[in-house]
C-alpha cells in the first residue's frame, strides 16, 4: 500500500503527450513532478501519431532531436488527396522553416523516449498503472487526487494538479467545468492494410460519392481512417465484415488485391469524434490542459501538437512559480489558458468550416464525387499556395519556445 501522505509539487494525470511533456519540461527545471499514468504502458493502437513541425522544434530546443531521428518513423513533405478522380496536391511542407516535414511516429515510441527522458531527473516520478481517481478539494481549492493503484487507494497531494486525462477527463467532469460542444458530422473507423509494393507511395486522402478516407502510409501497412456518418458505427456492424470490405475497396481501389482485410469488426476500432472547449481551464489549484480542456477533431491531426503546445505553456509559466516556496496563484493557471486560448479557437474553428464544408459534403449521398471549384485547382499549382495550410497545420498560431533553461544548465 501506497505511503498515506505522499507530496509533490506538480501532480499530472495523464501520460499522453501533453502530461509527459509537461512533466519532462518541469522536471528539467528542478520542480518535483509526479505522473500519473492508468494503463501499464503506451502500447494502443490507433493513436494520434503525428507528430508536427511545431513539436520538432521543441524537441530540438531540449535536445531531444538525434533521440527523435532514431525512432522508427515515416517523414512527409507533401499531402493531397483524391478528388473528382484526380490527385490534389493540397498541403506542401517544403520550404519551410526550420523543419519542412512532419513524421509518422507510433505514439508509444514517442511516449516511451519522452519518458526514458524524464528518467534522468530524480524529480521525475512516472507512475504506471496508477489512476487519478477524483480530486482532493478542500475550501474551493484543489489540494490533490485520490488515486488507485494494484497496491490499493491512496491520496497524493500536490502544490499544483494538471488533468491531462483526455477528451473524457473525469478530473474535468468533477470539477464542473463548463464545456462548450461545437460537434462534429462524423466518427472514424480505423484499422489496418498491408502495404504493397505495387501501392501509392504517398499519404492522402480519398473523397468519393458518399465517401471520404485518408490513408497513412507507415511503411509496410496502411494505417487507415474511414469516415463515417455521426451516430452510424453501431448499424454498420450489424451488416456483415465483407459489406464494409467492399465498401473500402470501391473507394480505394488499388486495396482489392487485399480481400479478407479486415477479417472481423473486431479489427475495427471506432473514434468517436468530439469538438469541444472548456469556458475555463482552472479553478485554485487546478489546471486543465490538452485534450481534456479542448477536444479536437482529427482533421490535420493536429491535436497531439496542440497539446504539447499547451504543456510548453504551462511549463514557462508553472516552473518559475513552482521553484519558489510560496503557492500557485489562480492568476499564474488563468495566465495558461489566456495564452493558448486564441490558438485554440482559430485552429477549431478552421476544422469546424472544413467539417461543414468538405466531409459533410464528401459524406453527403450524390451520384458524383466532389470536386474543387476551378479557381482553387489552379492555385493549388503553386507551391508557395500549398504552403499556406502547410505552416497553419505545422507550426500553427502563437508557437511556443521553451524558456526556462534546464536545471543543468542553470547550475553552470
């Protein structure tokens, strides 16, 4: 059994990539930092593994980077899709600066290194298999969590708390935090396709007649994302595998020689899209950060380096407070959420208007596939205009740098 009264200075609950980069950037600074994480490791399938210019950078400003060039990975410059019958090149990471790429990264590995990382600090405390299970609120002020473990339930008492337990925060939930829900037209099914060498070599998407799906090239499978109407997975598998098998190959086609994949729904897992935003992301200490303060939809899967974004953001603003004896201030946590609160409008509010106006289209029943107006397949000829959505999606607005130095270096 867990010590009675365990301490720390910044509890975070959730080892996704916001709670692991917070905590690495905390612990780098001398703060004492404890990470709850409920699963026993990062090892799931069909996560969000796109990892961003923006979180290159970061990387790169902690000396992360030759660590991250050795994870196995698959490195993109350009993305298009399949429109009307004709390939799109839509989004052109080339040219950009200082990295012109993103990388297919499995979440695990990339989780995994955050963590090996961590380990070098002796303020770093990893808990696996340990949940946060409600919170510890003692006059309007959050003082900590209960937390369960194998061993049993024990209460860990923390200066400050992060919930960065995801889309369905129960930390969020508990603290009534008032979220406004944008929605969203569909849910994905994702599951997976071998790759042949006979198959496209890019990553794009599909948009046929009542029909959109985007297919990542990992190598030697195709890690596939199927779009469906909100609401419509439970009817779907009542019919039979091979209904939704032909489906998939009447929209890509080249994927026929792959009959029998997938074998059973059991193959299939569902994301159950969700755009929403809290009004507030604190209350005394509190802070929410992440997919639990704003879900996102997966349209430029950009939802990973938000939430590293945030964390970037809280670790500038947290760690100099948290180096100090005094407490936390509800104005250093509202101070958080004012600076990430813009960029997280403007990035939902672009996947809102392409969720209205290209997938409810795509999804929409019609005799033909969608095409793009004249204007725009002609501007897309140029790079420079395919560089646009490019530096949107991968560095994005109001970018984070790493400020604080870390505690080796300060010690120099």
């Amino acid at each position: 059994m867990p010590d009675a009264a365990i301490t720390t200075d910044c509890l975070i609950a959730g080892g996704g990539p916001a709670g692991m980069m917070l905590g690495v950037l905390l612990a780098r600074q001398g703060v004492k930092v404890t990470v709850l994480e409920k699963h026993k490791d990062f090892l799931r399938d069909f996560r969000g593994d796109t990892v961003h210019p923006s979180t290159i950078e970061i990387l790169d400003q902690i000396g992360l980077l030759p660590t991250f060039e050795k994870l196995p990975q698959y490195k993109v410059r350009q993305l298009g899709a399949h429109i009307g019958g004709n390939f799109r090149k839509i989004v052109d990471f080339r040219g950009l600066k200082p990295f012109d790429y993103l990388s297919f990264v499995p979440q695990w590995d990339f989780l995994d290194m955050l963590a090996d990382y961590g380990s070098r600090f002796e303020n770093f405390d990893l808990r696996m298999r340990h949940k946060a299970e409600e919170l510890i609120i003692e006059n309007g002020e959050v003082k900590g969590v209960r937390a369960s473990c194998p061993d049993g339930v024990y209460d860990l008492r923390a200066r400050v708390t992060v919930a960065c337990d995801g889309r369905y925060s129960a930390l969020r939930e508990q603290a009534a935090f008032k979220v406004t829900e944008f929605g969203a037209p569909m849910d994905v099914l994702w599951f997976r396709v071998p790759r042949q060498a006979s198959h496209p070599n890019e990553t794009f998407g599909i948009l046929g007649a009542g029909h959109m799906m985007v297919l990542l090239n990992r190598g030697d499978y195709w890690q596939a994302a199927f779009l469906v109407p909100k609401g419509s997975d439970e009817a779907l598998r009542k019919e039979p595998i091979g209904d939704f098998r032909r489906t998939v190959e009447s929209v890509a086609e080249f994927l026929e020689d792959e009959t029998g994949i997938p074998e059973s729904w059991d193959d299939v897992k569902t994301l159950e899209v969700r755009v929403d935003r809290l009004d507030k992301w604190h209350m005394p200490g509190l802070l929410v950060i992440g997919d639990a303060a704003h879900a996102m939809s997966p349209v430029g899967g950009v939802g990973i380096n938000l939430a590293i974004q945030d964390a970037v953001a809280a670790a500038n603003k947290l760690g100099p407070a948290l180096l100090e004896d005094g407490e936390v201030s509800d104005a250093i946590l509202a101070s958080v959420q004012q600076r990430r609160l813009l960029p997280t409008k403007i990035v939902q509010w672009f996947q809102i208007q392409a969720q209205k106006r290209v997938i409810s289209a795509a999804l929409a029943a019609r005799d033909e596939p969608p095409d793009l107006p004249a204007f725009l397949r002609f501007l897309l000829r140029f790079r420079i205009v395919r560089n646009i959505p490019a530096r949107f999606i991968g560095y994005g607005i109001r970018r984070e740098r790493v400020e604080q130095a870390g505690a080796e270096k300060r010690s120099v």
